[in-house]
C-alpha cells in the first residue's frame, strides 16, 4: 500500500481539497446523486466524475498537488468533493483518506439491493465489453473464489462488491458516525429523493436549494461516441466552453443530461436475473444484510423478506 508523505502534506497544506466524498456503492445511483448535487451553488464537483485517487497507487505517488488540481476551480465554494464508487470497496482507501484530508470528511455511502446491484455491475461490464461470460458462469465462479475470500478484481468482482459490511467496518473505525450519511437506494434515492437530497444538503452545511431531482444518469448504457462521452464527462475543453456561454450550473447540468442521453443506447441482455436471486439471497447476502443493518441501524428487511 502506497502511503502518503508527510512532506506532501507540508507542501501543499494550502491545497483546495475536498471535504466530502460519495465513496460507493457502485450501482447504486452515485452518478445521478453527483450530477444531482452538481447543481447546487455552493457546491463543487469536478468535470470528472471518478477521479479514482485513493484506490490507485500510481495516482497516489504523483502526491498532492496532483490531486489538488482537480479542485483548484472550486472557487468560494461551501462544500468541495468527489465521487469514486471504488473507495467504498478497497479496503486501503478510508485510511489514506483519513491521512490527507482528515477526520473530519464527510462520507456518503450508497447502498442498494445486493444482488439486484451485482447484476447491475455484470451488465455494465457486459455492455462495456470488459464481461463475455454468460450470467451462470460468471456467478458459478464467483461462488467459488468467495470461498477463499473477498475478490477485489476490479471487473469480476461481482458478489463481493455487495458485501457490504466489512466495507462500512472499514469507514466506521476510522470516521465519527455523524459524518457517515447512509443512504438506501430504494428507500432513500428512489420513494423519497427529494427529502433525501435536502438531507444531504443539510450534512454538507450548504443552503437548501431547489435543485432538480429529476436526474437519472444510465451509466451502464452503450456510448455511441466515445470522443464526445470524454468532452462531456472529463476536465474538457468542452466544458470551460459551456461554463462561459451557460453561467447557470442548473442550465450547464440539464444540457449535459440531455447530451448524454442522445450520446447513450440501451442494449439488452438476454439473461434469466430473477430465477438466481433466491439462492444469492439466502445462501450468499442473507448473514452480511443482517450486520449490515445493525451496523447502519436501518432496516434492510426489503432486500430479504421475500426469499
């Protein structure tokens, strides 16, 4: 594991960073929560969605002042942050979080139905081409190598990403509860997301706005252009184009949207998903919901009751 140096700090304790990070869970709606919240005034997200500093070690070696720059037009911004579903899953990242931008970080962590989220990263990773297996085969394996523990491969690691509690263990050791915000993706993002993002507004300390809930960002569709998925998504050209002719972040955000959108296709996979989850549910998710729920103190019973 790649540490940080206490020279770095020195150097660049004058650095921009952010002091809040929506860590995870992948497919759990992370990207519409970002651009939802890439609306509000007070708030800066970079162009780029997932900087992916603390869960990669050459990223990390490049120092500071490296991952400062990502920050460095967050202007007279309350709250400062990213969103990299990954740092929810390896289990170095809330340390190295913990070195550099302190205790006192507000975390958001999103967390969905385990196995409708695994099957959610499998087609993403199918779609992206990254996944040529079938659906049973890729489970009959995954099965397997849980048998010798958590996978932390970065494509396959399809049932291990929704075993949430030791990846919430790994954050409550470190954080005070009180800057931890769960928030459950059927529950809290689906029935009640206009109440949830005024909640998330109140524990960045920033004015409640009424910012657009009504985004629902499709990441796992196929990108028709690639070269303008990247002018739209990364630190671009394109958008210091759009920030100069749209002042508005609400106006720059719907355009986006509405870009993307063109720029997306749905593809369907001919997978039989609901026949699996039974066995997944009791045999593989049913004991880490159970800590899960305590350690969160939320009730998860939707995820189990009916299998």
């Amino acid at each position: 594991m790649t540490e940080f140096k206490t020279s770095w700090i020195l150097e660049n304790k004058n650095s921009i960073l952010p002091d809040f990070l929506i860590v995870g869970a992948q497919k759990a709606a992370t990207s519409s929560l970002f651009d939802i919240l890439n609306q509000h005034s007070q708030i800066y997200l970079p162009p780029e969605k997932e900087v992916h500093f603390f869960d990669y070690p050459e990223k990390i070696k490049k120092g500071i002042g490296y991952y400062a720059k990502y920050f460095q037009d967050a202007g007279n911004a309350i709250a400062i942050g990213e969103a990299s579903p990954s740092y929810l899953f390896f289990p170095e990242v809330p340390r190295q979080i913990l070195l550099i931008l302190g205790k006192g970080t507000k975390i958001i962590i999103l967390l969905r139905d385990p196995v409708d989220r695994a099957f959610s990263h499998y087609r993403m990773m199918y779609m992206h081409g990254y996944e040529k297996r079938p659906l049973s085969s890729v489970i009959d394996e995954n099965l397997k190598s849980l048998q010798f523990g958590i996978n932390f491969d970065r494509v396959t690691s399809y049932l291990d990403r929704s075993l949430y509690a030791f990846q919430i263990k790994n954050y409550l050791e470190l954080f005070p509860t009180e800057n931890l915000k769960f928030i459950l993706f059927e529950e809290d993002f689906l029935l009640n997301r206009k109440k949830t993002i005024l909640e998330i507004q109140r524990f960045l300390g920033v004015r409640e706005e009424d910012i657009s809930v009504n985004i629902k960002t499709f990441p796992t569709v196929k990108i028709r252009s690639n070269q303008i998925d990247k002018s739209l998504n990364t630190a671009n050209p394109v958008n210091q184009f759009f920030k100069m002719i749209l002042p508005s972040k609400k106006i720059r955000m719907f355009v986006k949207y509405y870009l993307n959108e063109i720029n997306s296709k749905p593809v369907l996979i001919n997978e039989d998903f609901d026949s699996l989850k039974p066995m997944l549910v009791r045999d593989v998710f049913y004991n880490d919901i159970k800590e899960t729920e305590g350690l969160i103190k939320r009730d998860l019973s939707r995820w189990y009751k009916d299998y």
